[in-house]
C-alpha cells in the first residue's frame, strides 16, 4: 500500500514580501538558492532545474508554473528521478507551492512540496526533507543581498 507525504516548511524572514518574491521568481537569483534554471514567472511556463546525475538519473528536475499569484502564491510541478535508479528511489511526480504571507517583522514562506509516494519515493523525501529548510535559510541570504 502507497501512501503519500509532503515535506513542509514555515519561517518568518526579515524582509518585504515582494523582496521575497523576486528572490523566488527571478531567474538570476533562484540558480543562488536553489538550482540553475530557466524559470519565468507565467502560468503554464515550462522549465527545467538542472544539477549533477545521480545515477541513471539525469541530473534534470521538469517543471511547470501551475498557478502564479504575485506576490503571494507560486506552485509548480517537480518531476524527475529515474526508475532504473534503484538505490535513489523511484521517480518524482511532486508539486512544490510557495505561500507568502506579511507578518510584523518581515514575511512567514511556507513551502509545500507534496507528492512524494511511498515507499518508493522515501529516499528522496528524507534526503530533500532537510535541504528545504536550508533552502528557506539561503533564500533570506539572497534577499539580503538584494
């Protein structure tokens, strides 16, 4: 039996909310806090996440903008891994959505990424679970530069 999980992280960050979000929706800054990409912020905007093979794996994460609410709300797919790649778990077929809320002192970001089926999607959600909350940390990194 499968059972599905998503990985969910909130944190207030000391910045504006539209700084935030250029932070999230500019391609230039993602590749600093996440992956290099080829992301526009428009609904139905096809792009890629690009990092190292893993494996029978690629290296290439497929997404799609599925809903894009300035500056509050971004949703895309996450697609990638490989079937063959037994050790790193099956393939993803995930959503990861932004949610940005002003709060006194800043903005609260949640991320969602959900999708993720077990037990063949675990060893990604247990090697991902960690990295988004340091992704969050790096984001506030990127905004503070901006």
């Amino acid at each position: 039996m499968s059972e599905t999980h998503a990985i969910t992280v909130e944190k207030v960050l000391p910045y504006a909310v539209d700084r935030i979000w250029r932070t999230l929706t500019t391609s230039e800054l993602l590749v600093k806090w996440l992956m290099p990409n080829d992301f526009q912020p428009t609904v139905g905007h096809k792009f890629n996440f690009r990092t190292r093979p893993i494996g029978d794996w690629d290296g290439v994460v497929h997404c799609e903008v599925l809903a894009c609410e300035p500056p509050r709300l971004l949703r895309y797919s996450w697609k990638g891994g490989a079937d063959t790649n037994p050790e790193y778990g099956s393939k993803l077929d995930t959503v990861v959505t932004w949610t940005l809320t002003p709060v006194e002192g800043g903005t609260k970001v949640r991320m969602v990424h959900d999708g993720f089926v077990f037990p063949g999607n675990r060893y990604a959600f247990d090697m991902m679970s960690p990295g988004w909350g340091k992704i969050v940390d790096a984001i506030g990194r990127v905004a503070a530069e901006t």
